[in-house]
C-alpha cells in the first residue's frame, strides 16, 4: 500500500450548496456500475481524512445487494484506524480520464481466516470530473450541435457545420465537400459554438488538421482547438461534456 500526500478539496461550500451538482451522480445502478469498473481494472483508490489518515488501496468486492463495498487493507496499516475512526473519509480514484471523487461511511474492519478487509457502505453519491484537455466526447445528432463561422475566402457566407465531437480543448468540424477548403494553421474568430439549448457561446478555432471521415464520406473533419475560453463558456462546456456522458452511458445501459 501507498500513501496519498495531499487532501481532495471539500465539494460543498460553507452554506451547504453544491457548485458541483452538475457532475454528482446518484443513480444507484450507475454507482453500482462505477464502482465494479473501478474494481475490474484494480484501479488504486485513495482514501484521506480531515485529520490526515490516508492509504491507497483496490475494491474487493461490490455487493450491490446488501449495499457495501470491500477494500483490501492490512491490518497492521498504521493509518487505518485513523480513517475508521474518522466521520469525513474521501475516496478518489480514476477511469482513463475521469476522476471520480466519493465519500465513505459506515467503515468497518472485517477479518477473515487469512486477510482482512475494509467495510463500507456503497456510496450514495460520486462526482465525475474529467481531466482537463484529456476527454473527448461524440456529440448527440438529435440535439444538432453546431458552429457557425465566416469561411474566409467566403467573408459574406455563413456556414453553420455539425460538431461531430468536443472536448474541454478543442472539437472537431464536418466540412462538406462543396466548400472551400479550410487549412491547417488558420484561425477562425467570432465562431459560436451551440451544442445544445443551454450551451451556446461564442470562441475562437484553431485549425490543426483535416482528415477524410471514410473512405465513400461526404466531406472532411477538421480538427480544431478552442482558443481562449472564458471561465464562464468553459465551465458550460465542462457542464455539456458531463452530461453528455452521462446520456451516452445510460443509453448504453438500456
């Protein structure tokens, strides 16, 4: 085992509020989900506390039915009865490019015949975060998400392309056959980027490349970064990425 050296920052302010209730997921059955992925690919899972207990360990085992989770841990851990002992333990771990922050209660050490390990409850509540330029996302087609921007060979043309994916930097463009094209290098000012009825903002493009789509498609992705966000557009985007997952997943989940 290893030992975490700094303390994951507190999700509620002073008031109680949650400025991170966009990323909070509560949903039993996809906890459940996260939790077993984070299980499967023995992610490390770092535990801390307000008093500085702290340990990095693996889930053992998720038991959805009775609602409990098992850590690994030695017993003889010097930081473990700390954590136990504490009414605040955080636990932080990673899927790719996620982290994904809960907390755990009802902490308990069971041993067994040859080892032992740490009880807790499911959580009722974890926040997914990604890591910042790392996450890409395939944009939904029914909510028709798009940009709209000046060619510039073609000042007095509007285009309005389908955002075919976006991430917290960059996105990238369907650029039909029929236009002028786009080069690499070029940068694009005053483009507004709308995702969705709640995502609308205004950016600059750079263009980094062009690609073919398919061999038999009808025009060119143009990959793009997003120069410049302002904290606001960022933090929507942020919001748009989010849930975006979020639908994608229950999609997947039936």
């Amino acid at each position: 085992m290893s030992f975490m050296d700094t303390q994951p920052a507190p999700l509620h302010d002073s008031d109680g509020l949650d400025p991170f209730s966009a990323f909070r997921i509560e949903s039993p059955r996809e906890i459940a989900l996260l939790m077993r992925q984070v299980m499967d690919g023995a992610n490390p899972v770092h535990l801390s506390s307000p008093e500085g207990g702290s340990l990095t360990t693996t889930i053992w085992t998720v038991d959805s039915a009775s609602g409990r989770l098992a850590l690994q841990v030695e017993a003889q851990t010097p930081q473990l009865q700390g954590l136990i002992e504490s009414d605040e333990v955080t636990a932080v771990s990673y899927l790719d490019a996620v982290k994904l922050q809960f907390d755990l209660n009802q902490l308990m050490l069971v041993h067994g015949s040859h080892s032992c390990a740490l009880q807790a409850a499911m959580p009722r509540a974890v926040y997914r975060f990604q890591r910042r330029q790392a996450y890409r996302v395939r944009t939904l087609e029914r909510h028709s998400p798009v940009a709209m921007l000046r060619h510039p060979a073609l000042p007095d043309i509007q285009l309005t392309l389908r955002v075919i994916d976006v991430s917290i930097g960059g996105c990238a463009l369907l650029m039909p056959d029929d236009m002028p094209p786009l080069e690499p290098g070029l940068t694009l000012h005053g483009v507004r980027l709308e995702l969705d009825a709640d995502t609308r903002f205004e950016t600059t493009l750079h263009v980094h490349h062009i690609s073919a789509i398919l061999p038999n498609a009808h025009g060119a992705r143009l990959g793009c970064e997003l120069v410049q966000l302002n904290p606001a557009s960022e933090r929507a985007l942020q919001r748009y990425i989010d849930h975006t997952q979020k639908r994608r997943r229950m999609m997947s989940l039936g």
